[in-house]
DNA sequence: TAAGTTCTTATTGTCAACAATATATAGATT
DNA sequence: AATCTATATATTGTTGACAATAAGAACTTA
C-alpha cells in the first residue's frame, strides 16, 4: 500500500491533532511566517490566548513547539519573542540545509524506488510546464520545494526528513515570505533539479550529493550578495 | 570577553533555567537516558508528577521538550512513550551526524582561531594521555566527545551547533548507555582526531569534512556489524 | 467459547485562579 | 538633572479542578 504523492499543500494542512493546542500550533506558525506577528515582537500570552480563543495552557504548549520550530525564542521568566531573521542566521541556515539536503540526494540516490524516480520526474515535467506557460513570471516557489521534499522523503531516513521537512521547512518559509519582494524567475533551478534526477536515476549517490550540495550553496551565495547590499534589487535568489 | 572553555560536564548540567518545568526537564531527561524509565515505556502524567513533586503544567512541558529531543513520541489523546532505539534508527542518526559534524568540520577548518585550536589540542592530549595510563581500559566517552563538541562549536554555526549538542546529543548519550556494555578500547578514534586536527590546522575544510565524515561512518558500520548480530560480543563501536 | 457491545475507569486535554518574577513607574537622593 | 531606590503593575510560572477522550472490564449474544 503506496501512500499517494504528497504535495507541500499536505505538509501545510498537516494536521497532526484535532487538539486545541495542536490547532494553535499552526494558527500561531502561519501568523509568525505570515508576519502577522513581526519579527522581534513579543508574545503576550493573555493577548493571544484571548485573540485565539483558548486558555493559556494550550497556547503555552503552542509556543514551546513554536520554540522546537526555532522560529520562537524563549527566556524563563521573560517570555517569548518572535526570532528575527538577520542575514547571518539565513546563512547558517543554508549551511545546515547544503549538509542534510546533501546528504538526503545521496541516499535517494540509494534508496529511491523507480516508482519515486517517475513521480519526481513529474513534478519536475510540471514544475517545467508552468514556466513555459509563464514565462518571465516569478517561480512557484511550493513547487520548488515539492521537488526538495520528495528527495528528502526518498532517501528513507525519518529523522532527516522530520528535521528538514518539519523543523527547517518553516524557518524557509518565513524568510522566503520576507524576501518575496526578491521574486526569483531564473530557470537555472530548472536545470540543476534535470541534472539531480539524471544523478538519482544513474544511482550515483557521490554525484546526486555534490549536485544538491552546489545547488543549495549557489542559493547561499546569491542571498548573501542580495541582502548584504543596502538597496537589494531584484536579485535572482536562486529559489531554494 | 571569552567564554572559557565548555565541558561536556557543563553541557549537560546547562541549567537552562531554575523554573519547575526546566528542572523536570533535566530529571525526566536522565531518568530516561539511564533507562530508569525503560524504552518504550509510557509516561503517566500523574505518576510522574508525584514522583518529581510537581504539577501536571511543569510536566508536560517537560515532556514537550523531550519531543523535540526526540527521546519521546507523543500521540494525541493517548499519550507519550519514551523511543525506542531500533537499530535503523541508529543508522539514520549516524547518518545525520556524517552530514551535520563533517559540515562542523569543515567550517571549524575555516573558522576556528588559533586559540580555539590550541585548546583542541589540549582536549586530545588530556585524552590520550588517558589512554596510555589506562591501557586496556574502556575509552572516557566523555572525553570522546568533548573534542567533537570543540570542532562543533568552532564551526561557528548556532544552528548545527544547537542541532548537534541540545538535541541529537542526547539521543547519542541514550544509545551509548543502552550499549555500554561494548566497551570501546580502541584508539583508532585517537589517530583519527590526530588527523582531524592537523586538516583543521592546515586550514583545509574539504579534508577536514571528509575525514569526520569518514570517522562516524566508521562507527556506523561497527554498530550495523556489533548490533545486527543476535549475540553481539564485545566488538569495538568506534566510541564517536 | 469467542466475538462483539456497553459501561466503567483511567488518562489526557483544558481551564481559571493563584504565586512568583520581572518590568515599568514614581519618588528620593546626590 | 541624572541616577539610584522603592513601589506598583503586568506577565510568566504553577496549581488543582473539570471536561473530553481512550483504554479496559464486564456483560451479552451467537
């Protein structure tokens, strides 16, 4: 019994649980990435507990899985404060991303069945499609990562995708919300998933890593260029 | 101002905080690394929250942080179990761990200073002085890990250095317990941290990476060979 | 006797009040 | 006027009681 492909749309509406706390959980994520609540901005328990309508108890819980997310930061006795995405932070984001994403093509490359293989490469096909129909228009960037995360899910280690896909993937989103002035139209993400596919179906696993881990460096290197500089322009950011 | 020197001895008692719920956190944490709360075995709140003399708020936080450790699954309206370490999940923490401590590596090649590499040194020097006045004897783990931490932390990362020593450590420290009785007196570990330095003196992060890297993949294939057997005898783990 | 069903019990989820701590304000002192 | 101190306020931490759900026991039926 194959699970059907699952698109980032299921990761978002992923409800884990029916509970009020698991609720909350996700109210208060997309209010975080959204930036409904602005970054550096304080979380004032009564405030929120009365603006979503529970008791602080779930809320609290809310925001200690908000915290396990790194998109909270919490001190004892003082509270908690929306995490502020400074450049450095984004970098060692993508440090980390290159290591485990890197590590993840190579073990697809390893482990992914040729049912996935075809799967992926369909996505890809849409994922191409849409920017033929569209051209010049910015990237779909949640196709993008439909990309990034049946790789993740190919390689076959849990812990990896509920690292990436679960912790990681929400941090990305909310700077990809912030820097979605930078629209990303390169087709050079194209080309460089084309050639990760080509490296999982050959089974080189050295080869789909090295691919992945330039792919998402590449990316590292066009944030640091566009946002070091004080007028950041319509750089390409590469859309990973 | 300089931080001096973090132990591992201080790692672990890092009392993040004197509230109820971090102090539970810390208990609840080594009662389950030491195995007094046996794998797979369920956490009933309100035992526990008369064993720890607390409230069932303080504890459930507790246990929320566990999660994120992952030294604790938790399943709506059923409750929270302690994991347990089945062989492939080992595997795929080992294979996190060749990504994110090679990464560590090759950054902590880049950004160590000098100083901070003189204290590596020392770290290596106290450990196999160890060794030679205990020939024979099983390794200080500890002391194992200590070095690892030092290159983490030089890497200069917050992200990998809180993946690494805040969460993934911990499901380290439980494995270890649970196998303690492969006692690891090798001092293949020794030369290979001789040479992970020298890479890191040298200022070669592409060698750095590929030695790390290579050194937990080796205590990977000692535990797939020690742990896949029934009767699994003394067989060196690699002790990383 | 075995399978299914209802009822009981235990456990988790939620709430609102209370206690402890930190922040903000106002006053005193140099 | 600026800084320190003491008080007042707001916010977090904690508790015990209540509600909702799931697991288990007893009963019924084939």
């Amino acid at each position: 019994m194959t699970k059907p492909s699952e698109t980032i749309a299921e990761i978002k509406n992923q409800v884990d649980d029916k509970t009020l706390s698991g609720q909350t959980t996700l109210a208060l994520r997309e209010a975080i990435i959204k930036g409904d609540i602005a970054p550096g901005e304080k979380l004032n328990e009564p405030k929120l507990a009365e603006q979503f309508q529970v008791s602080r108890g779930p809320l609290r819980e809310a925001i200690r899985r908000l915290v396990a997310m790194r998109l909270v930061k919490h001190v004892p006795h003082v509270g908690a404060t929306v995490v502020t995405l400074e450049l450095k932070s984004i970098l060692e984001l993508y440090d980390v991303r290159e290591a485990l994403e890197g590590k993840a093509a190579a073990l697809a490359a390893e482990n992914m069945s040729q049912q996935d293989i075809e799967k992926l490469r369909a996505v890809l096909e849409l994922h191409r499609q849409h920017s033929e129909d569209n051209p010049g228009q910015y990237m779909q960037t949640d196709g993008d990562f439909d990309f990034h995360y049946q790789i993740i899910k190919g390689s076959g280690n849990q812990l990896l995708t509920d690292q990436l896909c679960d912790e990681l993937y929400h941090l990305i989103r909310m700077f990809r919300f912030q820097t979605s002035r930078f629209k990303s139209r390169s087709n050079r993400a194209l080309i460089e998933h084309e050639q990760l596919i080509y490296a999982i179906e050959q089974r080189d696993p050295q080869l789909a890593e090295m691919l992945m881990r330039k792919h998402i460096a590449r990316a590292k290197t066009a944030i640091k260029q566009a946002l070091s500089n004080t007028e950041p322009a319509y750089t390409d950011l590469g859309s990973v």
